[in-house]
C-alpha cells in the first residue's frame, strides 16, 4: 500500500508543481488583470474594437510603468468569460468576433443595465434566445401598459427588454436604472411611479436602440452600461468566416466545438480528481489503512494522464482547424466589404436600408449555389464572383435606376481600394477635380479646349498616375484634338503611352477632356474592372 501510495503521489507531483507554478504565477498578476477588467466593464462599452484594442494597450503600459503586476497579454475574455459560456452565447445568436465577446462579458458582468446601441438587430436577437427559458418580457416606450408590465417582472424576478428606446429615457424607469432598492418589512423593495413593490434578485433588464449614432447625454450615460454593438468590417468578417467555413467544412466547424466541449469536461474532470486526492490525504486516521482511499488515488492517475493525452492532442487538432479556416480568411474579407457598400446607399436615398441578417442569408445562399471547386484558390474566386454578382442583381431590384451605375462604381471602387489598385489620390481627384494653387496656366488650345478642362488638365499632370500628360498633351495636341471633338471619346485610342494606361487613369483624363461623357467612360470602366 505504501508503495502504491508513494508511487501515484509521486507521477501527481509533477503536475501539481506545475500547476502550483501556473496558479502562483496567475496570482501574482490578479491584481493588475483584475483591475484592468473592471477598467474595461466601466469606460469600454461605447468604443469601437479598434479603439479598445488601443486603451488596453496603453494601460497594460501605464501598469508595467508604474510597476502594477499585470499580464502582457490581458484582456477581458480571457480574465472574465470561460469558453463554455462563451459557447453558449454563440450558440444563442451573439456573433464570434471578439468585440462580440466583450459585449456578452459587459452585458453580464456589469453592475449597471445595459444599453444597446443595436442597429442592425444582433444583439436584441442574442438577449430574445439567451432570455426565452426565463420567459422574457418585451416591451417598447410607446405600450400603454410598459409600467405595469415592468412592475411585474421586478417583483417575480422575470427578465425585460426594453426595444427602439430613443436619446431620451421615460424619467419613470430613472429608480429602476439607479437601482434605488430599499428594505421594507425584511424584503428588498423599490419605488416605481406611485407604487411600492417587491424587487426580486433575480430580475434582469436590457435595453436596445436601432439609432446609428445616438447621443445620449451625460446623465443618462452614467445610468446605464452604454454598449457598441454596431457591427464594424473586422467584426463581420470574423461572423462570415464562421459562416463560409460551416457550409464549406461543416465538420471542422463541429470538431471545434466538440474540442470545446471535452476542454470544459477535461477541466471538470480534473478538478473533481485533484478533490479527491487533497479529501484522501486530508482524513484522519493512518493514510496506509484507507484501502479505498489508495484506490481512488489509483484511479485519478489513470485518468489524469487519459486527460492530459487527450488535451495534447486538442492543442494539435485545434491548430490545423485554425490553419483551415484561414484559407477562407479572404472571401470573409471581401464580402464584409461588399456589405459596407450596401449599408452606405442610405447615404444616396434614405429609403435604400439593407438589415445584415438580410445580407448573411444572402452570403449563404451565394455560397450553396456557387460552383464547386476542389481547388480552394478557385473556390475562393467562383464565391466571390458569384456572390458579388448576386448581391448586386438582388440589390439593384430596389434601386432607382439612376442610382444603378452609382451602386456598381462603389462596388469596384471599393474592393480595388480594399486591393490597393485604387489611391485615395486618384478618387478623389475623380470626384472633385484637382486642387487650384496660385494662377491658372495660360490655356494654349483655347479655340478648341475649355479653359477647365486645360486647368483639370494641369493638376492631373501633377499626380504620379498623370505625370508628364501635359507634356505629351503638347506633343500630341492634334490627336487629342480629335480625341476632344469625337462623339464617343471614351472609345477612342488614346495618343502614345497613354493608351496602354490603367482604365481608371483613362476615366480620369476622360474628366480632364470631357466631363460630360463621364458616365459612359465611367460604365466601361465598371465593366472592364
């Protein structure tokens, strides 16, 4: 027996020191992680990925300065959300990004009730699934009995959402979000309206917005826990990375989440195992007479080392799952751009609004009805074509026909932008013209050409894609001429090298000559890119 003993206490001994190790080393650091975390639920709500990214940054710096102990790489995922629970939101509708994520821990973490800055409906339909076991109450600012309604859930502890609230609260939920609780009679109550009731610790209240950019006034801000969940380009494409690679690797999507789930297990597993081991060596009485005792340790030895075989082989399987989904990083990319373009046509006509769960249902469809390829550089393409070719056909059925060709220009513009095809320079030179420094230049073709067009000309000339186009322009003057006079420039050879010139350098040298046969130069560029 004391050889049995000795000898599984001593395989143990190896993981518990480093566990002691790992547990000291996690301690040391609580303080500034801690710290770092209730920083976050308190300022982080109503700031984009990017800039939260930056903050954390800069205090996990100050810390180091000012010698608070504090891990280099802390975040509030990693310090307040256990992968399980993480799992389970996602499961409930709330997107995988980590901005997402970070939301969930605010929703749930944070002492005030939050306030969902929600314009495209993520997370009003994350709060719906997590809430419907606790049978949630939804109401709205404008339902004649919302107070009524509210009164009942704070006294049985039932969950609310409070939907479409604007820059102004109702003044009668003020209690309810300062938490105004007082005991009356030995129970917690709260004032509401005119009445006095019961407030039950489990009563939980959310509210959401659909207003792209609310300003809420201090007062009200420092209520509530303000949260961001207007969904940015990294964030999208982290959701239609999920997506493309669960209809294109369905089995790697559900092997991740069993590694997932047997992480959790393992976890559960080993802990049980540590507390029977500390319950074996704490009993009183002489540890070699505890048969059963010796036993139980026999056993945890068998499955702590089945464990830690089956975690090597996770941390494996779970890199080769993420190499995977990489290789589909690019469509993700490029179709969270496709999205930003739609959601800016309300910028052309506000009637032009297109919901994300829209877009996602469109992505999917694209990706079933796109042609196959075992080849994933080709399959990457075919989604992309395809998927852009059946968003512009299903968006261009609610558009205006003028604004048609405006919705392609933005689509090619984009993505070339995206591709670094396109500078800022060259865009904006499009749209606006070049910039007028000092005294325009003599116009030496004033019987034929406007003086603007030698002007734009000039500036043009200036650019790296125009440089030396006024000096050829003076060379070949004469076929610019006939250039200047056809009825479809934008079909003629251009003189020289220019002919050879990118199309979006040709459309811009179509503005310089002839700003009135833009458009059409303008759709043969659209067509060509």
């Amino acid at each position: 027996r004391a050889e049995k003993l000795t000898s599984g206490l001593a395989d143990e001994q190896v993981r518990w020191k480093d566990t002691a190790d790992e547990i000291g080393h996690q301690t040391s650091l609580l303080v500034g992680d801690v710290f770092l975390s209730a920083a976050c639920i308190a300022y982080f709500g109503a700031f984009t990925g990017a800039y939260r990214e930056e903050l954390v940054e800069k205090w996990v710096r100050r810390c180091q300065e000012l010698d608070i102990p504090v891990s280099d790489d802390c975040s509030l995922r990693g310090v307040l959300a256990s992968p399980v629970e993480v799992r389970d939101w996602n499961m409930w509708g709330l997107p995988t990004d980590s901005v997402s994520i970070d939301n969930g821990i605010l929703v749930t973490r944070g002492k005030r009730w939050p306030l969902m800055i929600d314009p495209q409906n993520q997370a009003n339909a994350w709060v719906k699934a997590m809430e419907t076991k606790n049978a949630l109450k939804v109401i709205k600012l404008t339902d004649g009995d919302f107070v009524r309604t509210l009164e009942n859930s704070i006294q049985f502890g039932t969950p609310v959402m409070l939907e479409n609230v604007q820059e102004e609260l109702d003044p009668t939920i003020e209690p309810l979000l300062l938490k105004q609780t007082f005991k009356q009679g030995g129970v917690m109550c709260m004032r509401l309206g005119d009445a006095t009731i019961e407030y039950s610790k489990d009563f939980r209240f959310y509210i959401t917005t659909k207003l792209v950019n609310p300003h809420y006034m201090p007062e009200t801000a420092v209520k509530v826990t303000l949260l961001n969940f207007m969904i940015t380009q990294e964030g999208l494409q982290d959701q239609l990375l999920g997506i493309v690679v669960a209809q294109e690797r369905p089995d790697l999507e559900e092997e991740k989440s069993a590694l997932t789930l047997q992480g959790a297990e393992n976890k559960r597993k080993l802990q049980e195992t540590e507390d029977k081991i500390l319950e074996v060596l704490s009993a009183d009485g002489n540890i070699l007479e505890n048969q059963e005792g010796i036993q139980i340790l026999k056993d945890t030895k068998i499955i702590s080392d089945d464990i830690n075989a089956k975690q090597a082989i996770a941390v494996a399987t779970e890199q080769r799952i993420d190499e995977t989904r990489r290789g589909y990083t690019e469509i993700a990319w490029k179709m969270s751009i496709n999205f930003f373009v739609i959601a800016s046509l309300g910028q052309v006509e506000p009637m032009y609004q297109y919901s994300l769960a829209w877009f996602i249902n469109l992505f999917i469809t694209a990706i079933k009805n796109s042609e196959p390829s075992s080849d994933i550089s080709q399959r990457l393409k075919n989604l992309y074509d395809f998927g852009t070719y059946f968003l512009y056909k299903m968006v261009c059925r609610s558009l205006f026909e003028k604004d048609k060709l405006i919705f392609s220009f933005l689509l090619c513009t984009r993505m070339m932008r995206a591709e670094e095809k396109l500078s800022e320079v060259e865009l904006k030179f499009l749209l606006t013209g070049g910039l007028q420094v000092g005294d325009l230049e003599t116009n030496p073709y004033a019987s034929w050409l406007v003086d603007k067009s030698w002007g734009e000309i000039v500036r043009l000339s200036l650019l790296e894609q125009g440089f030396g186009l006024k000096e050829d322009f003076a060379k070949d003057h004469e076929e610019w001429k006939r250039i200047f006079q056809s009825s479809e420039p934008f079909n003629e050879p251009f003189p020289g090298k220019w002919n050879d010139c990118s199309s979006f350098t040709r459309l811009l040298i179509m503005r310089c000559l002839r700003s009135d046969k833009v458009v059409p130069a303008t759709m043969l560029f659209v067509a060509k890119e």
